[in-house]
C-alpha cells in the first residue's frame, strides 16, 4: 500500500496553474468571510466592512483613486464574495484552463489570467473615466481574466473537442460561447461598464497565439525558472552548509599556511644559527616536505 506523500502533493499544485488560482481564490473567499463576521459582531451592519476593508482590495472605479491602492489590480481578480460565483468561475477554468496546460504544459494560464485581468480592468476604467454617468462603483471578479483564457484556449485549439458522456463530443468554440453569452446576458444598463471587462480580456486572448506568444512563452519560462529553483531544497540547504563549510575550509587552511611558513622561518633560523645537524626528526620532516613542494 503506498504511503500518503504530502511532497508529491504539493509539487503537483505547484505546477498546475488552475491549483494555483483555486487556492488564492479560495484564501481570500475564507479571509474576506472571517473579517466580515468580525466587523458584524462589533456593528449592526456589513457597511464598514465595505469601506475600510474589502474596498481596498477590489477595484476602484477610477484612475485617481487606483493611485492609492495599485495592488488592487491583481487582487480584485480573487476578491469575488458570492460562493455561487467562485464555484461557477473555476468550473470554467477548469474547462478552458486544462486544454492549454495538458497540450502546452505548466505554467501557461496564470500568466493569461493575470494579464486578462489587468488589461480588462484599465479597458473599464478608461470607459469610465471618459463616459459621463458611468457607473462608478468598485468592482472585485475574475470575469476579465476569465475572458481572456477562454479566448485564448479557442485561438489555440479552434478544433479541440469535449468527449462527453455515451461519446458525444462537443467543439471548444460551444463553450466558449456559452461562457461569453451567459456573462453579456447578465449585464443591464446599469452596469454596462462590466461588458469592457469582457472586451479586454477578449483581446489578450485574441493576442495569445500571434501578437503576445513570445510575452506569454517569456512568462512561462520565468515561472519553470522559479519553480524549479523553490522546489529544490539545496538551493536554500546545501548551498547553505557548503558556503559554511567552505567558508571554515578556507579559514583552517589559511591556518595551517601561516602555521607552515612561521615553522619553516624558525627552522631556517635555527640552521643559520647551529648548523642542520642541531635539527629534530619533526623538523627535518617539514624541511624535507618544504622542499618537496617548492
């Protein structure tokens, strides 16, 4: 029976890139919960839990106020509140995300991810910021991103198909339109700011074989870098107890070379003084391997 591996475990969550948005999602959904409860047990309402907290990481609605708080476009992206709506986004993560990692390998969706989100977010906030009456309020959701790997999955693969159940296979591009039609089916006048969330991500995806694939294959080689460097214990041990150990080498080394000359000075001395015939056996040996070595 093999034995439970906690290793193996994490060095597959660290090469899969849709493990990696789950958990981040999944820690800020458990941290934004905590604190909202703590901030309900000390008042009668959810409001300031909004305003001095969960605000400062979701996105503000313009420029001027992103200037205080840049962090928040990355951290809007993992910020989503509604269980429901984590649930349904990773689905479709999943879907889109592991046609890109199983033909392409790992490291190849966090860099769309994160560049979907940030180019749908300055595409919103541009609309707004040059519409007059724009919605403007905060925002926290991976729809942009989201957009940006679903696109960028059917630019890849346009032929790739789902085998479903009793062998029925389904196209991508099926998908695809499902996901960007239930997204524009939800969005009303109102908020109409959120559909340049979907018109960023949309095209980074579009760019992801042709106009970004040296950017996106430069992240991944930077991202199989880094991995390969945190999972090896040596670059933090070995490395570590070889420069002491170098370090003590050299200082016991310089030892015994003053140590050496100081005895060969003395002996030298001593012959100069009474002749050779007054040397110990100990001290015609070093003489003797002095001489060797020269």
């Amino acid at each position: 029976m093999n034995s439970f591996n906690s290793k193996s475990i994490f060095q597959f969550a660290s090469k899969s890139d849709i493990i990696k948005i789950i958990t981040i999602t999944s820690l800020f959904f458990v941290i934004f919960q905590f604190t909202r409860l703590t901030f309900l047990i000390n008042s009668e309402s959810d409001a300031p839990f909004f305003t001095h907290f969960y605000n400062k990481f979701a996105l503000p609605p313009t420029f001027k106020q992103l200037l205080y708080q840049p962090w928040s476009l990355l951290t809007y992206m993992f910020s989503e509140l509604s269980i429901m709506h984590i649930i349904g986004n990773m689905i479709w993560l999943w879907i889109f995300g592991t046609v890109i990692e199983d033909l392409k390998g790992s490291n190849r969706i966090l860099p769309i991810y994160l560049v979907g989100g940030l180019v749908g977010a300055l595409t919103m906030m541009l609309y707004i910021g040059l519409k007059p009456g724009a919605q403007a309020t905060h925002y926290a959701g991976s729809l942009a991103a989201l957009s940006a790997v679903a696109i960028a999955t059917l630019m890849y693969k346009p032929k790739y198909k789902f085998t479903m159940f009793f062998g029925l296979e389904i196209p991508i591009w099926i998908f695809v339109a499902v996901f960007i039609a239930l997204n524009i089916a939800t969005l009303q006048s109102y908020n109409l700011s959120l559909l340049f969330l979907v018109i960023g991500g949309v095209f980074v995806g579009l760019g992801y074989t042709n106009l970004l694939h040296s950017f996106f294959e430069r992240c991944t080689l930077r991202l199989n870098r880094m991995g390969d460097y945190m999972g090896n214990n040596e670059n933090f041990i070995a490395k570590k107890n070889n420069t002491i150990r170098n370090k003590t080498m050299l200082h016991l080394g310089s030892k015994n070379i003053v140590k050496k000359s100081q005895s060969i000075d003395d002996i030298l001395d001593k012959i100069s003084e009474k002749g050779i015939q007054s040397l110990t056996k100990e001290e015609q040996k070093i003489l003797e391997e002095y001489s060797k070595n020269e």
